[in-house]
C-alpha cells in the first residue's frame, strides 16, 4: 500500500502516489535551479513548465480523475522535457523524445512586430520571409479597405504569443525545457 498526494498543476488537479511525488519535486528544484532567467522571473517560468507537465500527465492519465500519476509517467514527462541548459538531470543531452516536426499555431508574433505582430506571425505560420508578408499586406491595404479589414480582424482574433510555450507552438519546435527556457530567456530581456 502506497500513500498519494493530491497535487494541482497548471490549474488541473491530480494524484500521485509518494515516490511520484518526490521524483516530480526533485525534477522540479533542479529545474529550477538551472534556470538562466533572471530571479524575478523564475516564478512565471515555473508555472509555463508546470502547465506543460500538466498537459503532459493529462495525456497519460486520460482525464481519468481516478488514475494515480506514478513514478514512470513522471520519469517519461522529466526525460521528455529535459533541463533548461538542454541536458537530462544526469548531465547528458536529452535525446530524440521529441524530434518530429510538430504542427505550428497561429500566434501573432510579439517579439517582431511592427504594429500588432499579425504579419511575423503569419510568417512563422506559413514559413515565408516576413517581408513577403508585409508586402502582401500593403498591397492588399493599398488596393482597397479589404487589406485593413484583415489585418484588423486578424489582430483581434488571432492570439499573442506571449509565453514561451506559445513561442514554441508558434515555430512549430516542441515546448521542452530548452525551448521554452530560450525563449523565455528573450521575452524577459526586454
């Protein structure tokens, strides 16, 4: 008989038994404390790579409220999201847990906007050369009020990406802890 700990993560609630619980908690303070962000910035980090593993357990779980998080699913989750610095806790490089290309979401792309990001993040969506983009878009602009009705309606209806796991969903590179620990490490710069 084994104890288990009720756990929330990224806002989802779940079960763990003890040793789950103790290897999750260790994964999360080595995490932790390889962050290269600054201080006050750790925490926001933290919860991305909360709401990630959360999403992750979920999958392995199957929104069975009634299943218990064990030991191995927490190794899988720790060895497919890595550290920070793109090594394993052990000290070795993660390997291939994720190398397919994952499909990328529309985001509006923040960090290289001009006016609300709508034409970068198309960009990175249809992995055209943002300038092709714009170009588009003031031709559209110039040629009638069409080309401001889109750009207007894509800015209100197309998200941000203003995590580092949306940054990630955005590139169409999987959210493991290098990715978003890089592009975390941008978004806090400025």
């Amino acid at each position: 008989m084994k104890k288990v700990i009720n756990v929330s993560l990224g806002g989802r609630n779940f079960t763990l038994n003890e040793d789950a619980y103790n290897r999750l908690r260790t994964y999360l303070d080595h995490f932790k404390a390889k962050l290269t962000v600054p201080e006050y910035q750790k925490g926001e980090v933290m919860e991305e790579i909360e709401g990630r593993i959360a999403e992750l357990f979920y999958q392995e779980v199957g929104g069975d409220s009634n299943r218990v998080v064990t030991q191995e699913m927490v190794e899988k989750v720790a060895s497919a999201l890595g550290m920070p610095d793109g090594s394993a806790e052990n000290g070795s490089t993660t390997g291939a847990a994720f190398t397919s290309d994952m499909p990328r979401r529309l985001y509006r792309d923040v960090d290289n906007k001009r006016v609300a990001g709508v034409c970068s993040g198309l960009a990175l969506y249809f992995d055209v050369d943002v300038t092709l983009i714009r170009i588009l878009m003031l031709v559209a602009l110039i040629c009638g009020s069409a080309g401001f009705w889109i750009y207007i309606i894509l800015w209100i209806a197309v998200p941000q990406a203003d995590t580092p796991a949306k940054k990630c969903e955005m590139r169409g590179i999987p959210p493991t802890a290098e990715n978003m620990s890089r592009y975390a490490r941008e978004t806090y710069k400025k």
